[in-house]
C-alpha cells in the first residue's frame, strides 16, 4: 500500500538539467498529474505509475534530507516556501472535486 503523498513541487529545477533524465522525467510527471486532475481524478493505476515517477525523481536530489526543519518550523528548512499543488493522493483531499 502506498502512502498519500502531497507533491507541491519538485525538487530539481528543469534549468538545471534541461535536457537531463530529471527533466523528462519531471515533464512526464506534470503530464500525468495533469490528466489525473492533480489525483482528483486518477485511478489507482495512474497514482501507482505517478507515485513510482516520483521515487524515481526523488533519487536525483541535490538535498540529502529535505523535510529538515519543517516540522519546527525551522526557518532555513529546504522546502519552506511558497508552493502550489501539483498532485495529491491524500483521500481527505482527492476525495474533494477539482477547483482550479
């Protein structure tokens, strides 16, 4: 069983390898979180081939640890920023039609 996962965004900017493995990989992960509504409208199959995606691309990241210092509020935290949502499989949230 697969965890929900909240992608907000992704870790490697296509800049940085912009005709890299990470970057098809990144643009074939926002095509299948597109066509699945962000997860509002993926079937299991398509939460199971996204979420694989992202192990995949989550290899490829420069930070060794990046929920580092979320949980205290830690303000140099790798990820505390301004996201938006790209893909969901929280049901609490999938379970919500998609506005955009």
């Amino acid at each position: 069983m697969l965890l929900p996962c909240i992608i907000l965004a992704l870790l490697l900017p296509s800049s940085v390898f912009p005709y890299s493995p990470p970057s098809i990989l990144k643009s074939k992960i926002y095509a299948a979180c597109a066509a699945a509504d962000r997860g509002f409208a993926g079937s299991p199959s398509d939460r199971v081939m996204i979420e694989e995606m992202l192990v995949e691309l989550s290899q490829e990241s420069p930070i060794d640890e990046p929920t580092r210092g979320l949980a205290d509020g830690s303000p140099d935290a790798p990820l505390n920023a301004c996201w938006r949502l790209i893909y969901t499989s929280a049901s609490d949230v999938s379970t919500l039609g998609a506005n955009p």
